[in-house]
C-alpha cells in the first residue's frame, strides 16, 4: 500500500514539473489517462460533480450518519483504486444568485404544477426555496467545485488495467448516483492542472 501511494505522489508531484519524464509517458484514452513508468502504470479518471439533489439539512440525524456511511462505502472501490476528492470554492454575488434561484424556483413550480407525481422535482423544489430563504436573511453564497480523480495503479500493462479502471469509475458513479450526487466526465488533462494545485499544498 505504502509502495503505491509513493507512486501515485511521485506521478501527481512529477506530473508538475516542467521537465517531467511522466509526461512523455502519459497517454489518452477517452476519458481516462495512462502514465507508466518502468514497473507501474497509472490510470486517472476526473469526475465532475453536476448536481446534488439531497441536502443534509433535510435528513434526520440518523440519516445523515447512514448517508454519510453509504458515502464512505462509495469511495472505497478495491485494491488498487484511490480516490482524491477536491473541492474548489469561490464566493458569489448575493443579488446574481437571488435572481439565479428564482428563474430556478419559476422553472420548478411548472414542473411540479405539470407532474405534480414528480417527487423529485418537489423536493428540489422546496431545497431551492429554503436557500433563497438563507440568502434573504442574509446568508452569503458560495459556488462549490466538486470533482473526484479516480486513480488506479497496478503492474499490469495498459489494456488490463484500463478495462479494471473503467469498471471502478463506473462503480463509484452509480454509487453516488443512488446517494444524489449526479456527475458527469471531466476532462483527464486536468488532471495535471489540479496536480500541480495538489503539488503546491504538499
């Protein structure tokens, strides 16, 4: 385990630098990179966050320690596979998102009003709502990035290891899916853009 995450920092810290030997071994496949070195190979898969549609504030705390197991759970996808979780925050002008939820708000009330069956549409609804509230009383806002890199190390060649990657990545959407948390491929050659950010905090 300690032979793997040493390998994973050096991919991610030789990833940022200028004259970097991994970045003449980083190949693309779709949505995924592969880096080798002389032992090992690495397969990296970005994840974005596109929308979460449960709040914790709406659960019990019961729930929210059984959501927050389940999403423990998630993350761990098996030998070989890691995931780093970064999230970027930047603030946001109160009265941009005041207007911003209310066009949100008048879409929902026409889709509740058309399928008034749609349970999901009524508690976004009445998630958008209670944030509007928050923002009116004062509440300052905050637009959050949330992305996953999936990495998966192994000393198989690319072929073998990609098709293992693939089927970790596809795990971990579904599991999040089934908590709330709907995300969609980011581009893999951000990865070296966030692991120089990861590289500068180390």
């Amino acid at each position: 385990m300690v032979k793997l995450l040493n390998f994973i920092v050096r991919i991610f810290s030789g990833l940022s630098g200028e004259n970097s030997p991994y970045q003449k071994v980083c190949t693309y496949e779709d949505t995924v990179m592969l880096c080798k070195n002389d032992s090992s190979t690495c397969a990296f898969t970005v994840l974005d966050v596109r929308d979460i549609v449960r709040s914790l504030d709406e659960l019990g705390s019961h729930n929210v320690a059984t959501m927050l197991k389940l999403y423990t759970n998630a993350l761990r996808l098996g030998k070989g596979t890691k995931v780093v979780v970064i999230a970027e925050v930047e603030p946001v002008d109160a009265t941009y998102y005041e207007r911003l939820l209310d066009r949100r708000i008048g879409v929902k009330v026409s889709e509740v009003l058309y399928e008034p069956s749609d349970i999901r549409a009524k508690l976004e609804l009445e998630r958008i709502v209670r944030l509007r509230r928050k923002i009116a009383r004062g509440y300052e806002p905050f637009r959050l990035k949330l992305r996953y890199i999936v990495v998966t190390c192994n000393e198989s060649d690319g072929k073998d290891l990609l098709s293992y990657h693939e089927s970790r990545v596809k795990a971990l959407i579904n599991s999040l899916e089934t908590l709330g948390v709907s995300t969609t491929f980011g581009n893999p050659k951000d990865v070296e853009r966030l692991a120089k950010t990861l590289h500068n905090f180390r």
